[in-house]
C-alpha cells in the first residue's frame, strides 16, 4: 500500500478545494506519526539488546575473572601444600637413624599428592623412590639371610668343632688385620694379605665339610655385603638432606669385641658389644702397633641414636654405630658396623 506522499503532484494538489487538501494533511501527519512510532520501537528494541548484551558480557567477564582468580588460588595452595609435606618429610627423613624407619619415610615421599606436578617436588619424589625401592630390597636381603643363619643347626659336636675351628682362624686373621693396618712399607702389607688369604681358604675349605655351617658362612658374606650397601645408601641420602663441614668421611668397616679399628691415626677399640643398648669403645691417637700413645676417651657408649663426638687438636670427630649384625668369618658372632667422619672446628 503506497503512502499519500508517494503520488505527490505539485499542480494537482493546486486544483484541489481546501477539504481536500485537510483530508491529505491529515492522512500524512497519521503516517508521518507511525513511521515515527515504528522508528522508535525499533530504537527501543536495539537498544535493550544492545543493553542486555553488554550486561551479559559484563557478567561473564567477572566469572571468568573471578574462575580464574580462584583457579590461580587453588593451584598455588596445591603446590605449597606438596611442598610443605615434602620440607617436613625430609626433616623427619633426616632425624631417623634406624634403617627401617628411613626407608618408611623415604616411601612416604615418593608418595606424596602432586596433582600440580611440580617440577622440584617430582624430582625429589622420583629420588626417594629410589632409595625407597632399593632400601627394600636391601634390607629383606638381610632379614632372609639372618634368618637362615638363626635356624642352622649347631648341636652336633661336628659342628660345634667346627665352629670353633673357624673362630679360631677368625682371630687370627683380626691380629693380622690390625698388623696390616700398621705396617709400614708395602711389601709388609702385601705380606700380611697373603697370609690372611691363606687363612681365608682354609676357612672355605673347612666350611664345605658342613652344609648348615657353609651355608651361614655364605649368609654372613651376603649380609655383609648388603650392611654395607645399605649404611652407603642412608650416608648418601643424609648428605643431600644436611651439609656439613665434613672433612674426611671414612668408609664404613666393621669389627667385634677385643679388637680395633685404624682411622689414619685414631685407633678404635671394641671394649664390649650388647646389641640392645650398643658398645662400648676406647678412642686413642696413635701408630703404634702395640700400645695406645694419647688416650682420648675410654669406656664411652655409642648407640645408634647417639654418636660420640670426641676433638683432637683442631678436629672434631664423630663415631656412628650404624649396625649391629653378622660379619666376619665365623657367622655366629655378631660385629659393630661404625662410620668415623672428621670435622674441622
């Protein structure tokens, strides 16, 4: 339908009587008035899209800040709370002398929640599982072994002859060591180990005449084997948890009642052993063969949850009772795994 104005003619309108032409008026001012109207709806409409539209980007704009705010949040209190559980681990990890209770710790590490993955936490992790795994075996090794070495059979007189025979070799190869630890030249010493192979095939060969008794003189080697492992691997582990101003850590050795231990020249004395409170030990500074020079502590207890610290000159040292265990060559007396290490002061 064609609005009045369409058909607009100047001359024609000229022709027209006044009531015609109020009529025309009319009809243009009322489609004049909803072209207005209809304007006006559609302003109101695109604006109160336009409107509802930016107050719906409004809102999500805020949730999305605010989401990620809060997500910003929950990440970081994941990650500090990994690490705080792995800082207060190895605190504990590092108080603990007992092998047992090392390895459960250590365990307890390479489980802890890291949903963030955080790169420190998951090293450490992967390091403790380590210890963990190889800690296990470790010390199942030496259960098994003890064991077996409980349940041999020493009743007979056979085997009790025998054992007293290998107690006998045992002793003499301990006088040979600690000559061997003070010889002087080289070709003392390579003397000395000649002799003390010597002995140590007779052993062998006296110990194939029993097959209980060889078969824990097999044991004591394998848990000797492993004390050893396993007191490196906690000596290890501890020297990354806590530095020291360590300067010279001595190998873990071993040795029974009556004799003693060479440290350059610190010389350690086994005076007793008791395997529920420790040993007792006499600690002299000196090379020589036969007698203690400087006396520097006697009859002092070590446990294993208590080292001795002793000074001499301007060092400071400090004996560690690592374990108590079999050793040697006669399986059925126990020996005192120690470690010595050297501090300046």
């Amino acid at each position: 339908m064609k609005k009045p104005a369409d058909n607009f003619d100047l001359n024609e309108l000229l022709q027209k009587d006044k009531a015609e032409l109020d009529r025309i008026k009319t009809a243009l001012e009322i489609a004049s008035f909803h072209e207005r109207q209809a304007f006006e709806k559609k302003k109101y409409r695109t604006e109160t899209i336009r409107i509802f539209a930016i107050a719906i980007m409004t809102s999500l704009i805020t949730l999305g800040t605010t989401y990620l705010f809060k997500e910003f949040d929950r990440v970081n209190a994941q990650v500090g709370s990994a690490q705080k559980e792995l800082a207060d681990l190895k605190k504990e990890f590092a108080g603990k002398t007992d092998p047992e209770q090392k390895r459960q710790f250590a365990c307890s590490i390479a489980g802890i929640y890291n949903p963030q993955n955080d790169s420190y936490v998951e090293k450490e992790k992967k390091r403790f599982q380590q210890f963990c795994d190889t800690m296990t075996k470790t010390l199942a090794a030496i259960e098994t072994q003890g064991s077996k070495i409980d349940q041999t059979d020493t009743s007979s007189v056979e085997n009790r002859e025998l054992i007293a025979k290998i107690d006998a070799y045992e002793k003499n190869i301990n006088d040979l060591e600690a000559q061997k630890s003070m010889a002087k030249t080289k070709d003392e010493q390579q003397d000395i180990e000649a002799k003390i192979k010597s002995i140590d095939s007779e052993i062998r060969k006296e110990a194939t005449t029993s097959p209980e008794i060889n078969a824990a003189v097999k044991s004591t080697e394998a848990i000797s084997k492993n004390r050893v492992l396993q007191i490196m691997l906690m000596d290890k582990a501890d020297e990354v948890v806590r530095a020291t101003n360590s300067v010279k850590k001595y190998e873990v050795q071993w040795f029974k009642e009556g004799y003693f231990l060479q440290f350059d020249d610190m010389r350690i004395l086994l005076q007793y052993l008791d395997k529920k409170i420790g040993i007792q030990v006499e600690v002299c500074q000196t090379n020589s063969p036969g007698k203690c020079d400087k006396p520097i502590v006697t009859k002092a207890w070590v446990s294993m949850d208590k080292p001795l610290g002793f000074t001499s000159g301007n060092f400071r040292y400090e004996l560690r009772l690592q374990a108590i265990d079999h050793a040697g060559r006669n399986p059925f007396t126990e020996a005192a795994y120690i470690t010595l290490e050297k501090f300046s002061n």
